[in-house]
C-alpha cells in the first residue's frame, strides 16, 4: 500500500458536506462526514451552548494531501477562529476501498459458477 494519510476535519453544523465536497474537488477519491457534539474551553465559559458539529473524514495518498487539506480549510473558513479544526495523520493499514491506492491490487477473480453443481450430504450415522 501507497503512504496514505486520513484528514479529519471538525466544522460547524451544516458545513460538512461542503467540505467534504472540496476535498473531492481537490483530488480526494471520497469523503465521509457525520454528526458531532464535542466539548472544550468554550464550553466552561458558557454552559448553555451545546456545540454540535460535523465531521470530515479523508484519506488521501500523501503526494495529494496538502492540496485536499488546503481545499477543506479554505471551504470551512477554518483561518477565522471558531470555525473548526483539521488534522492529518499517517494511516498505518487498510483494507477495502482503498483499491485506488494499492500497489498490488489483489486479484478480484468473480465467484464461480455453481450451476451443475450437486452437494451430497452424509451424516455421521451413515
């Protein structure tokens, strides 16, 4: 497998899908994003806020990562404080999806046909 790396991008309630789009946009093979509800400094300041974000989720190959993390910072304003937070780590394994990325695509042989095919059934008592 390629040096693959996951984004992961916190934003504001309604925001997600629109970031998730620009990390396509910007060379990503897909984008995943769901509700959140976190907690921090702010939140002991003024306790009657519950702060319900969305969730980007990314995984690029490293030579495409900083353009898809530019894209989705510029997307979701995060420059201005209070608009979210974005990180990015190295994935270490995966499996699935990710046919794209792999260097040696495992062979996908399809099924086979189990026409004219008869199972006989023993049972121990035979």
């Amino acid at each position: 497998m390629r040096e693959l790396r996951v984004i992961t991008c916190i934003v504001e309630k309604g925001k997600g899908e629109g970031v998730a789009k620009a990390a396509i946009d910007a060379g990503a093979k897909g984008a995943t994003y769901s509700d959140g509800k976190g907690t921090g400094i702010r939140q002991s300041l003024i306790a009657t806020i519950t702060p319900e974000k969305e969730v980007v989720t990314v995984v690029t190959q490293q030579e495409e990562t900083d353009a898809v993390y530019d894209a989705m910072i510029k997307r979701g304003n995060l420059e201005r404080p209070g608009k979210g937070f974005i990180y990015v780590t190295r994935l270490e394994k995966a499996f699935g999806f990710l046919d794209d990325y792999a260097e040696n695509k495992i062979d996908r042989k399809p099924p086979p046909n189990l026409e004219g095919i008869t199972l006989t059934l023993e049972s121990e008592d035979s």
